[in-house]
C-alpha cells in the first residue's frame, strides 16, 4: 500500500512537472545517445584494426637461430608448430629485399617467397586480390603478385614481364595479379612461389621465418615466450612488431570506462541541478505530506521514484538517438549488415548488449543526480517548509 502511494505521487509529479521532466529526459536521452554511438564506433574501430592487421596477419613469426640467416629444416619446424595446441595455420616464408625493373623505371621491393595454400590459409590473401588468383602461384614458377601501388610506379599491368633483383641475382617475372591490403605493402610488396624466391637468392631450400596463427591472438606473447625458452629459434608475438595497435587494444577499454565515467557525472550534476530547482518550487507540498504522516523515507523514496521512472523512456529514446547519430556517420555511402552499419570507410558495429549496458547507465545516471536532492527534500522542516510561499 505504502509503495503504490509512494509511486502515485512520483507519476504525478512527473506528469504535473513537465519543463522539469522535459529537461532531465533530454539530458539523460543525450548522454545515452553518446554512450551508444562512442560504443559502436569504438568497436568498429577495434574490429577494423583487428581484420586489418591481426585477424589477416600472423600472430607469431619463427625466425632462424642465433647466428643463422635461413631456417634448414623448416617442414620439421612447421608440422612441430601445427601441432601445438591453439595454432590454426603455419606458412613458411622466405622474405627478402630486392628491386623489381620494369622498362627504365626501379623500384625497391619486398618479395615474399610463400606455399600458396598455407599462406591463403593464414593469411586470406585472395581476399586483397584486384586482379588474378593467389593459388596460382603454386602453378606459375615465373609468375608474381605485385601490390597495386608498386605496379602503377613501375607502369606495368598483368601479363606484363619485369625483373626481380636480390643482390647479384636476377628473375624475369610475368605479373599474373595485383592485390590492395590498404597498406604501405601496397607500394612495395611482391608475391611469388616459394622455390622461385630460393632460386633468386641462391641458398637452397631454405626460408627466412615460419609465420603462426592462433585461435586466440592474445595468447601470442605466452607462446613465445615458450618457444624461446625450449627451442633455438627466435620467436616474436605481433604484440612485439606492433606495440602501439596492442597498446590501443588493451587500453581501449580502460580508456572508454574512463570516458563514460566523464559523461555520467556531468550529466548527473545538471540533472541534479534541475532536481534541486524543483524541489524548491515544491517545499510547501513536502511539508504538507509530512504534516499528514509522510515520513523523511518515504519523501525520500518519492524523489528517486521520479528520476528512476523518467529513466526509462531517456535510456529508450537515447538508443534511438545513437543509433540514428550513427546512420547519419555512415550515410555516404550506407549499407547495413546485420548489426553493423558502415559506409564512408567508417565501420560501426552495436551489440545486443551495448542496449542493455545503455539503460543501466540510464537508470544509474538518474539514481546518482537524485541522490542529493532527495536527500535535502527530506530533511525539511515540515513547519518552515509550509511556511514556505
């Protein structure tokens, strides 16, 4: 009985104080619009670098021992690397840098001798192709895969042939593809098979690092520190050759925690503010429900009530807004798959339970800002506050 009192009077005061109630819905709508946006485009952003340059990338490169250029016995190595537990894809690599020629013009590359099913595997490669397939290396020993910036320098298109430079060893190479990763790779990078790199550099079968993948790339940094504690040769985490994307990684969250922490007090200090304006138009009507036995609790329970039933349609109204704020973003162009909307080369994803963590915030950002002015309202004097005019 006491409750359904105490939230007949909190309904009325909300529907009788509309400025008051207008502003905190605005305010509260706002702050969660925000929250809901900054969310889908803060995890856009990690999801992007995530596919840019880990989830397509190796996570840990095996280099040679100490003291040794070239890895010998690499097959060993990797069947001993995808059997351990957690890797899902093992490429042995021979990397080099090199010149490519085309006509009167030269650039400096860097060619990548690979197994063009255990890369595609690691690393997706077909899916950076803009001409040509990535499996045909494995057929084509005179062929290579040249990035899309590094064939427009040297102003050459597939089927075209160019030289390819190591030292004082030469290749003729027919460009059979051109890939575009949206890196520097772009200008410099080149593809061919495994034994045409060995070839060029005249070593024999040998390869310059064994790239990993795992299942979890956090677990990157662990593994290799296990390598290089059992094995003789020299392992790396993408976290050592990438620090500052696995600092924005892991401090992303702490960063954004801090950022919403931000928000909702300065969102509360103005609700609160508004709260205290209105509880001073109404001290005459405190005092008159203590006077008729209203004690200090329930005074105190009837100003939360009305915060807390206003937070409800704010939390609603402001996932609409977010979710509105981040079409507008991605209006040019728009396309919208699943629960991701992206467009304009902005990628911006919501969760389900970025809604659920968003009327949380709602419901806590109402209970803070009306902490105080509950408090005050229900430490009137019932006899100064009918005094009141």
């Amino acid at each position: 009985m006491r409750e359904s009192f105490e939230l007949y009077v909190a309904g009325r005061h909300v529907a009788a104080n509309r400025k008051g109630t207008a502003f905190t819905l605005i305010s509260v709508t706002l702050a969660v619009g925000i929250i809901i946006m900054s969310l889908g485009l803060t995890e856009g952003v990690r999801v992007q670098i995530l596919e840019s340059t880990i989830d397509k990338n190796p996570h840990l490169i095996v280099g040679p021992k100490e003291r040794e250029s070239y890895i010998n016995m690499y097959r060993t190595l990797a069947v001993r690397l995808a059997d351990m537990p957690g890797v899902v894809a093992v490429s042995p690599r021979l990397v080099g840098q090199g010149a490519a020629a085309f006509r009167d013009k030269v650039e400096g590359v860097e060619f990548s001798g690979t197994l063009p099913e255990e890369e595609e595997r690691l690393a997706a490669v077909q899916d950076f192709m803009v001409a040509g397939r990535f499996s045909d290396l494995h057929f084509d020993r005179r062929g290579a895969i040249l990035g899309v910036k590094l064939a427009e320098s040297l102003g050459i298109r597939p089927g075209g042939h160019f030289y390819l430079y190591q030292k004082n060893n030469s290749l003729r190479l027919e460009v059979i593809g051109l890939l575009q990763k949206g890196t520097v790779k772009d200008s410099t990078a080149v593809y061919v098979s495994l034994d045409t790199a060995q070839r060029l550099i005249g070593q024999g079968d040998v390869v310059s690092e064994v790239a990993v993948k795992l299942s979890d790339f956090e677990a990157a940094p662990a593994m290799a520190r296990q390598l290089n504690d059992n094995w003789d040769y020299r392992a790396t985490s993408w976290q050592d050759f990438s620090r500052e994307i696995a600092r924005f990684v892991g401090n992303q969250s702490v960063t954004n925690l801090l950022f919403y922490i931000f928000i909702l007090l300065i969102s509360a200090f103005v609700i609160a503010n508004t709260t205290i304006m209105v509880a001073s138009r109404r001290k005459r009507e405190i005092g008159i429900l203590m006077a008729i036995g209203a004690r200090r609790g329930t005074i105190l329970r009837i100003f939360m009530l009305e915060n807390m039933i206003i937070s409800i349609p704010a939390g609603l109204l402001g996932c609409l807004l977010g979710l509105g704020l981040a079409r507008l973003l991605t209006l040019l162009p728009m396309q919208v798959t699943g629960t991701a909307a992206s467009g304009g080369g902005m990628l911006i994803i919501f969760r389900p339970e970025y809604f659920a963590y968003a009327m949380i915030f709602a419901l806590a950002l109402n209970f803070i800002s009306g902490i105080y002015p509950a408090y005050a309202s229900a430490r009137l004097d019932p006899v100064e506050a009918i005094a009141e005019q």
